[in-house]
C-alpha cells in the first residue's frame, strides 16, 4: 500500500569493489570459511553501528531516541540496521513512539510534518548515510584485506588455490 510507514529496520549496506568476486571464492572453501568471514565482517559492522550510533545521539533529541535501535546483522558482508518496531522515547509505553515512526524524519528532516528539521535535501540525510560515506574507503579497505587472510588461509589449508 502506498503511503504505509515501512516498519522494517533500515539495513545499510557498504559499497564494496570487486564483492561479488570475493563472495565467489567462498563458496569454493568449507563452510567455517565463511563463518571466520562473518566473524571478520561483524567486526567492521561494529565500527559502522558505533559511527551511526555516536552520530545519532549527538546529533538531535530525536535522532537520539533512534540511536539505541542500530545492530549489526550477521553476514559475509558488513552489514548494520537502524530502527524497526522498537518503542522508544519516555513516558509510559503506550506514549512510546515506533522507531521507523521518527527514523526516517530525524536522518532525513520533513518539508510538510513540522515535528521534525528541515529536509536535508536529495541525496543528504544527517547522521546514518554520511557517517558511513565518511568511513567507505576504510570500510572497504578492511574488509578486502580480511578476505584476503581468511580466503588465502582456507585455500592454502584445504589445497584450494
């Protein structure tokens, strides 16, 4: 239906070059390859969920209560999501709001809803996709080099080459 809010959380994924190659070369090696990639993969989420987070309580009053909502998801990939259906806010629970309720006006801002800033503008938000454009080349370089050890370790182990 159009116009119903997406209560979902919002995933953010990394732009990574040369993913889908990798990801190729793990189904080639067993299964605990991928494991120790996830492991490896998790690590970087973990950074990416602190930067959004610490971006998030610093940056408004609602972009605050959305803060407390950002996890890591367990994949290959770094991968970290932001809001849902968590309650948030003070007051009792029927006064709490939805996290997806105040996510996308606190990054993003409203022209037409008054409780929220200002749009930030086409292509601009304030806290979860710049803080990760500001990461992206760290980001990618982390990841490719511990792809790089775990798929030259499972290889050499398993007399893949």
């Amino acid at each position: 239906m159009a116009g119903r809010p997406r209560k979902a959380p919002l995933v953010i994924n990394v732009k990574i070059d040369g993913l889908r190659e990798t990801l190729a070369a793990f189904r080639a090696l067993p299964k605990e390859a991928s494991a120790e990639m996830r492991d490896e993969a998790g690590k970087i989420a973990a950074d990416m969920a602190g930067w959004i987070s610490s971006a998030a309580m610093a940056d408004s009053r609602q972009s605050a209560l959305v803060a407390g909502t950002v996890k890591v998801r367990r994949d290959r990939v770094p991968v970290v999501e932001i809001g849902g259906t968590a309650k948030v806010g003070t007051g009792s629970g029927r006064q709490k709001a939805r996290a997806y309720q105040i996510l996308f006006g606190a990054n993003f801002g409203a022209r037409s809803f008054p409780q929220f800033r200002g749009w930030a503008g086409k292509g601009n938000d304030y806290f979860v996709f710049t803080n990760i454009e500001a990461h992206e080349r760290e980001i990618e370089s982390r990841y490719l080099d511990a792809a790089d050890r775990v798929i030259a370790k499972w290889s050499t182990s398993t007399g893949t080459t």
